[in-house]
C-alpha cells in the first residue's frame, strides 16, 4: 500500500511539474450587450448609452466585466487570455473593468459600468468605421468552485460604426 500511494504522489508531481503554467482560458457563457444596439453609430468624442446584460451562468453574486473597442471581432482561443483580459495589440481601447451586481446586490469596487462610456477619438480610424465593441464576462464560482474550477470567460461583441464630426 505504501508503494502505491508513493507512485501516485510521485506521478502527481510529475504531471504538475510538466503542465502549462499558463493554462488556456476557460470558455463560459456570455450575456448580451443591450446598448448600442448590433450596427448602431458611435460619435468620436462623444458618450454613447452603454447596457449589457450579463448570462450570470454560474449564479455568482456579482458578474466581472472588462469592456474594449477594436478594429476586428475578437475570437476567444486567439485573443482572450488566461487573466480574462484581451490580449495586447487585439484591441484599440479598454474603456475599463467593471463588476455589475446581480440579485439586487449593492454596488461594490470595482463599481457597475455607467449608463454611458465616453468614446475618445481614435486619430488613425477613418470616418463611417466598423468596429467592435467587446465585453469579456468572468463567471467565478461555476460547480464545484474554485480552487478546483478556474474562472471561465464569455466573449461578446457588438458591431458599431464609429464616426467623426470633423
């Protein structure tokens, strides 16, 4: 019996010493961005009205957010890391993180997203542009929880044409 349980631990070190350390992401289920509507036109300098609503998949008390702007739709296996965050260079603009309060939870830090985000002007994107408007959503506490379940990321994204008034 000894023998067997000193294998297995020397086989469970092996396989952890020779595992990733950064292991791909988990893909979860995401929600739906409300506003700005599929196709809507954004104003450079200018807030736009900004709703998502999350999927909540894992039931979690309160749903992580991280909200972006880029030239192309992002595809999870490529651009989405294992922090939940977009990978560098796959996006023009984070407009920021935010955790939005489910169940009819209290505000906490970070707070929800605001009813609107300021969009900047983006000097190297032309006038009646296409871009996308991204939400990567967190879900935490999926069955049987952490630590033996890893966060999992949903990916949604939102086509908007941004224009100038220049």
């Amino acid at each position: 019996m000894r023998f067997l349980t000193g294998t297995f631990t020397t086989l469970a070190l092996l396989a952890s010493a020779f595992s990733p350390a950064n292991a791909a992401p988990s893909q979860g289920a995401h929600g739906v961005t409300v506003r700005p509507a599929d196709g809507e036109t954004v104003v450079a300098g200018a807030p736009f009205p900004f709703e998502y609503a999350p999927a909540n998949a894992c039931h979690d008390g309160y749903t992580p957010i991280g909200v972006y702007i880029g030239r192309e739709a992002p595809s999870f296996e490529k651009d989405v890391q294992d922090n939940g965050h977009l990978r560098p260079g796959s996006f023009i603009f984070q407009f920021g993180d935010w955790l939005i309060p489910n169940f009819g939870l209290p505000p906490s830090q970070p707070p929800p997203p605001p009813p609107a985000i300021f969009l900047p002007e983006f000097p190297n994107v032309a006038n009646n542009t296409k871009l996308y408007l991204t939400v990567v959503e967190t879900s935490i506490n999926c069955p049987p929880g952490p630590p033996a379940v890893s966060p999992k990321y949903g990916l949604e994204t939102t086509s908007v044409v941004y224009v100038t008034l220049v």
